[in-house]
C-alpha cells in the first residue's frame, strides 16, 4: 500500500486535513485490490472451514474499507465540494461493485456455510453464532442463488441505485443551497426575535453582504416559518423548502428528483423480485423485527384511528384561534408553525425564545455528559490537537468507570455551507479485537444547530436539545458496545425498526426535572430554570401530539405504500399515493405543487426506505423501556447498568426482541407509544 495516500494510514484517527479528493479512488482501488486477493486465497484452501479461517479474514477486510472510507463519506456530507463529489461517486461505485461481487461469490457462500454446519457450531458464542447467520442471510439478500441473466442484473441495479442515492441526496443539497433571499429592511423581520436575525445576519456576513440572509438551512426556515409575521416571506420560504430538486418552485427544473424517484423505487422493486420477494417492502422486512407488510400497515392504521380524531381536534382549534385573534381567515401550510407558536403562547405562557437562554449548547452538551455518567457510568473528556475537518468540531475520549478509554466521539453541531442538513449519527472506526489489539469504536455526531454570535453563545430551542439527545442515544449505541466483530456490534446488525431505541428513549431524559437541572441554566446569569417555567413545559409537552402523530404517520404510510404497491407497468405514482395518504390521516392540505418527496432523503438516499414506519414502531420500544427509569429513578444506576448490558452492549449479536426483553423483563406494550404522546 502507499503509506503516502492518508486514507491508507493505520491510525488512530482519520487525517482529515490531510485527505485530498485525489487520494480517494487510489485508496479504495488498493484496499480492494488486496481484498479480492485475500478473498481469492480464502475459496481456494481446501482446509476444514472454521469461525477464524472464515469468518474473521472478512470482518478484518470490512473494517479495513471501512477504515479509508469512512472519511471520505462524512467528509461528503460536511464538507463538500465538486472534486469530492466526483472522487466519492467513482469509489462508491467500485465498493458497490466489490459488495456486490461478494454477496454473488457462490465458493465463499459454500466456506460460510460450511462454517455454520460444523458439528461444533452451536458451541462458538453467542455473537460468533449471529455474525454467520447474517452472513448466510445477507448472501441471499445479495443474490448468491441466482443464475444468469437475473445475476448480473442483480449487479447491475445495486450500482444503479447506489449511484442513484448519491444523486438524489446532492440534489437536495444544491438545491437546498441555490436558493435564498436577501433582505435589507428590519421591518421584514417583524416578529423574529434577536436570535433568529442574528442568524440571519451572520449567513450574510457570510456572503458578504449587508442586512440579513434567508436560506434554507433548518435555523433560518425555522426563524421565519415560527415568527415572521410577514405572510408573505413565510409563503415564499415555505415555496422554496417544499419545492426542493422538483419540478415545481423558484428553481423548478433545475436540481429535479422526479425522475431519479422513478428509478428507485422500479429498480427496488426489480431487485426484490429477483430475489422472490413480491416487492421492495417485502424485501425489506427480512432485517428487521416486523414479520409481514400486513403487521407494519396494521400498526399504522391502528396508530392513524387513535391519533386523527386528536389531531382534528388540535387543527380545529388552531384554525378558530388563527381566525379569531390573528386574522387569518384561510389558515395555510404556511401559516401553522407561525399560528401554533402564537396559540402555545397564549395558551401556556410559553414561547420558545423564553426557553433559549436556558439552553446554551456548552452547557447542554455538559448536562448530556453528565448524565451519561450518572446512569451509565461512562465520562467524556475533551482532547485538543486533534485533526478535524472545521474548526468548530470538538473530539470527546470515552472513559468507563474504571479510567479506560473505551470509545471516542467527534461532535459537529453548527450548521454550515457545504453541510447536509439535518442531524446524525454515523460510524467512523467499529470496535474490533483483532489479534492482540482492540480498535476503539469511534462516532461521528452531527447537527445543524445555530452558531454562536458576536454577542451569544449557540441558544438552542427545546427541539434542538432533544435532537441532541437523540443522535447521542445512537451515539451511546456505538460507544459502548462489547461486541467485537464489527459486523454485530454497536447499531451494526440491529434490525432497522429498533434501531432507533437507544435515539428515543435518551429523548426522554430532557424532560426530566433531575436532568434539566444538570445544565438548564441562563447563560447570562446562571439562573437555574424557574420552575414555574419547567411546568409550562410539561403542561406545553403534549401541545398539538395529534398533529404531530399523524405527519409522522404520513410519513411512514407514504413510504411502505409506494414500495409495497410498485407496479411497472405504472410506475411509482409517487404523488397519487401520497395524495391518498393525505386523505386517509393528514388533517391539513398541502397545495397540489407542494413537492416534499423530492427532498425525503431519508427513504430515497438514506437507508429508511420502507422503513420510516421504524420510528414510530421503536417508540414503542423507547417509551416502554424508559417507563422503568420512570419506575425505579431516572438515575438508578442499576437500572442504567441494565439498559447497557442488555441492550446497548449486545449491538445486533442477538434479536432486538431478546434483549428488550432481557431489559424490560416482558414484551413491549403498545400503550405505552400512546401514554408518551397524552393520547391515552
């Protein structure tokens, strides 16, 4: 290998700042290159076949890619530009060719299956066990059984959509970028309060300009949709957000996704019958806890006739009051978060910007830590002089409560130019013994929160403290696996519907009185948050819930439908089914150019496609489990050494099912995803 190119550096950590687009295609060239070699040497012995010779040679190769590309993919999504994006396509696409070629190679199928037919297998443990069950599985997923012509096309699709993911999400990106609007009079900014101008005026300063900037980055479409009492501004952002890579909007045409849908959900939909599944739904369930599309539509109907006559209910009100006190007659998309913020003030004394003062992020992120050392005995500690790719990102050592590095974490939470919106969480290094070392799990947490100004720290929204919460939960996933094989350990191998467990049940913790006073304090005077104010936050807490439930219900109906219901022969027929989701659950009507599929990156670039229902089915999960912290203390430390052994600690080496209820003791009850809402 060239120890000159970074990417192909046995280090601790990425290089970030030496990582040049050019390194990118000859690194991955190399590393599979050396891969195919090691793979060719491997189906060639004709040895007995055991869990070492086997399967370790191929986790060891996994992590070594993973190693050099993990960089490069984060770097795509925080740091991106033209020369990246070419070098990220070309290497992506050899990957998906080598990923391919491996989950066809009939000789290294036979060598794990051999494996899994030894007289001795059930004596391997627990994780060795389940890494050469997915493996078999995921040989199947890959097409190891078809024969010619359905091979190479299987092949052939798996590049096509890969390519076709990394398009979709550019496209959001560009577009999400192409757009804004320069203002020059304050008085456009009526009703913004002095942090959201503030960030206004800082993406200006940016562009070099004078007055303030909007944009579609999520601080700035949050500022004006929630305060700006210009209609018409509020209009014209929502336009430019849910007009988004489509065909309709300021720059309809330009970045469109209509056609690159198309292809995604036909070419899923091919690939799963190829492989004998009725479609892309079907297909999907096979790695994850629900057993049939019937259970998953079943689940969300149910969810949908507890939920609407609640959200009816929150709409009915919100168009009474918008009428009645704020003059709007016509209550419109873009009038609801504007209205809603108004009908929560009036209703409980409580607006955001009251809460933001108390929710400095150095101190939010201070309390996370400190509750993650109270309930899972862990402690985060700052390491300066580490390479990263923007000034703002900060590295985190994990220590356990012995004062051993376990784990390491980068944390990016400003939102910037050439970032991807949004918030995540992703793996940078997996944990894997090999030989006589250990490599470290290392996360990379992302988010797209307000920076600081010349005059505040970054004041984050409540929302935005639970946005943290949640990516640390995934984060702590990761962290704080004692699993060894990458492949299983940490969110690796955790079915998709229960992966999103630890993310939401943190969630809950910012709700606690004993956790907010940990770093809910003003950052000017260090006053501790009244209490009189935290009880308008609980009694806020549930404030329009059924109109929250049945857009996460649209959401998740839209995706499995349009992947359960493909039909060749009439395509996606994205918009007509959504349409008709819209009349089964929504409680408001979005225009007819609304175009919000074009930027769900979640579903069409994302991994959740037909699996957003996920969050809503992990809930359940989430509530139930955290019902136990409510039960026992939210910092009884037994009760958060179990949650980690049980379920953070196992990763995906045993069914998400099995160690929910090794934690919980029974099954999950469905109730409680309704009690977490105030709907019961």
């Amino acid at each position: 290998m060239d120890a000159t190119n970074p990417l192909l550096r046995d280090s601790e950590l990425p290089p970030f700042a030496a990582i040049r687009p050019e390194h990118v295609v000859p690194a991955v060239e190399s590393i599979l290159a050396e891969y195919r070699a090691a793979i060719d040497a491997l189906t060639a012995d004709s040895g007995p076949r055991d869990f070492a010779n086997t399967l370790l040679p191929q986790e060891a190769w996994d992590e070594r890619l993973g190693r050099a590309w993990s960089p490069v993919s984060h770097l795509h999504s925080v740091k991106d530009s033209e020369e990246l994006r070419k070098a990220y396509a070309t290497a992506l696409e050899a990957i998906t060719e080598h990923s391919t070629e491996l989950g066809q190679n009939r000789e290294l199928y036979a060598a794990v299956d051999a494996v899994a037919r030894r007289g001795d297998f059930a004596a391997l443990d627990r994780p060795a066990r389940t890494l050469t069950e997915h493996a078999l599985r995921d040989f199947r997923l890959s097409g190891v059984a078809l024969e010619e012509p359905a091979r190479s096309r299987f092949k052939a699709i798996a590049n096509e959509l890969s390519r076709l993911d990394t398009e979709f999400e550019e496209a959001v990106l560009d577009a999400s970028e192409a757009w804004t609007e320069h203002l020059t009079d304050a008085a456009a900014l009526d009703g913004i309060p002095e942090s959201g101008r503030a960030v206004l005026a800082a993406y200006a300063q940016e562009k070099e300009l004078g007055g303030w900037l909007v944009t579609l980055k999520q601080p700035s479409v949050q500022a004006v949709m929630t305060y700006a009492t210009d209609r018409a501004l509020r209009q014209r952002v929502y336009t430019a957000n849910g007009t988004r890579a489509s065909d309709q909007g300021p720059n309809a045409g330009e970045f469109d996704n209509s056609e690159r849908m198309e292809q995604i959900l036909a070419l899923r939909h091919e690939a799963a019958q190829l492989l004998g599944f009725a479609n892309a739904a079907e297909e999907s369930l096979a790695t994850k806890m629900a057993t049939s599309p019937a259970k998953v539509m079943d689940f969300l109907h149910d969810l949908a006739a507890r939920a609407k006559p609640n959200a009816e209910r929150d709409i009915a009100e919100l168009r009474e009051f918008a009428a009645s006190e704020l003059g709007i007659a016509d209550l419109q998309p873009w009038d609801v978060s504007f209205a809603s913020e108004k009908l929560r003030e009036r209703r409980f004394e409580l607006n955001e910007e009251e809460l933001k003062p108390y929710f400095p992020l150095p101190s939010v992120l201070e309390g996370l830590f400190a509750i993650c050392q109270r309930v899972f005995g862990i402690r985060f500690h700052r390491r300066d002089g580490v390479d990263v790719w923007h000034e703002d990102v900060r590295y985190y050592d994990v220590f356990d409560a012995d004062e051993q590095p376990i784990a390491g974490a980068y944390v990016d939470v400003y939102a910037r130019s050439g970032k991807r919106g949004g918030a995540w969480m992703d793996v940078c290094r997996s944990r894997f013994r090999e030989g006589g070392g250990l490599h470290r799990p290392i996360a990379y947490l992302t988010c797209n929160f307000a920076p600081p100004t010349a005059t505040t720290p970054s004041l984050l929204t409540h929302d935005d403290v639970l946005t943290l919460f949640h990516e640390f939960g995934h984060g702590l996933h990761h962290l704080l696996t004692e699993i060894d094989y990458p492949g299983i350990s940490g969110i690796s191998g955790v079915e998709w519907d229960a992966v999103e467990l630890p993310s939401q049940f943190l969630e809950n913790f910012g709700w606690q009185r004993e956790t907010l006073d940990l770093f809910a304090r003003h950052y000017e005077t260090g006053a501790a948050l009244p209490d009189a104010l935290f009880q308008r936050m609980l009694a806020a807490r549930h404030f329009q819930a059924g109109m929250f439930l049945v857009r996460q219900l649209e959401f998740g109906l839209f995706d499995f439908r349009i992947h359960s219901e493909f039909e060749p022969g009439r395509g996606g027929r994205v918009l007509e089914i959504l349409q008709q989701v819209r009349d089964e659950v929504a409680v408001i009507q979005p225009p007819a150019w609304q175009r919000f599929p074009h930027s769900f990156t979640h579903i069409f670039a994302g991994g959740y496609g037909a699996g957003y229902y996920s969050y809503l089915w992990a809930e359940v999960l989430s509530a139930d489990a955290f019902s136990r912290f409510e039960a026992e203390g939210i910092f009884n430390a037994d009760t958060g050494a179990s949650f980690r052994r049980e379920v953070l600690a196992v990763g995906g080496s045993r069914p998400a099912l099995e160690s929910f209820v090794a934690f919980r003791g029974r099954e999950p009850e469905p109730a409680a995803l309704l009690h977490s809402y105030g709907l019961t």
